[in-house]
C-alpha cells in the first residue's frame, strides 16, 4: 500500500492521546465542527479529563496534533464495552471523530 504522507508530514503531525494542556489547543473548539458543544471552563475539563483517564485503556480518545501550529487538528475515541456473550469479550466502540474542515482531505481521520 502506498503513503501518502511525506517525511515532512510525519514531523509536522503528532499522533496520541488527550492531555489535559489540549483544551488550550483547540480541542474543544475542534469538537464544535462535529455537534453542538457548550464551552465547559477549566475546571469543568479538568474533572472530566480525569474521570476519563481513570478509566485507563477502556476509554482512550486519541488526537493529532498539529505541531507547527500547536493545534488539535483531528481527535476520535475508542471505548470498551464489556459483553457477556462470546464468552464475556469485549467490543470497541469509536465515536465523535472529527478533523479541523481545515486539515480534511489529509488522510487524518
């Protein structure tokens, strides 16, 4: 299969998980372009930053940074249900992906 992205991109874009520093990096305003999402204040992202991450692997949301313009470009989270059928697995679920309308086209998502 072939790539589409340059060395140039791999450096300027920076796959990983959500820190607590990306909501001054757009990140909720990224979320805007994908449905109606209220400002929350630091607090607010704080505290739920938290009970995300205590949830460890089950829950991850994932963003990619733009890192010449220290901004979230494109985010989306994968969480974990665990099943009682086929023998108690576990299912993921990715939900709220979205890409800044300008970095679309880039393969991102």
């Amino acid at each position: 299969m072939e790539s589409n992205t340059t060395s140039s991109d791999e450096q300027r874009y920076q796959v990983r998980r959500l820190e607590i520093t990306d909501k001054n990096k757009g990140f909720m305003e990224l979320l805007q372009q994908l449905t109606v999402c209220d400002s929350i204040t630091d607090e607010e992202f704080q505290k739920r930053f938290e009970e995300l991450k205590s949830y460890g692997d089950d829950h991850v949301i994932c963003v990619i940074e733009d890192l010449n313009l220290s901004k979230i470009v494109a985010t989306g989270s994968v969480f974990i249900e665990k099943k009682f059928i086929r023998s108690c697995g576990k299912v993921g679920h990715i939900v709220d992906v979205v890409v800044d309308s300008g970095a679309r086209g880039m393969q991102l998502g």
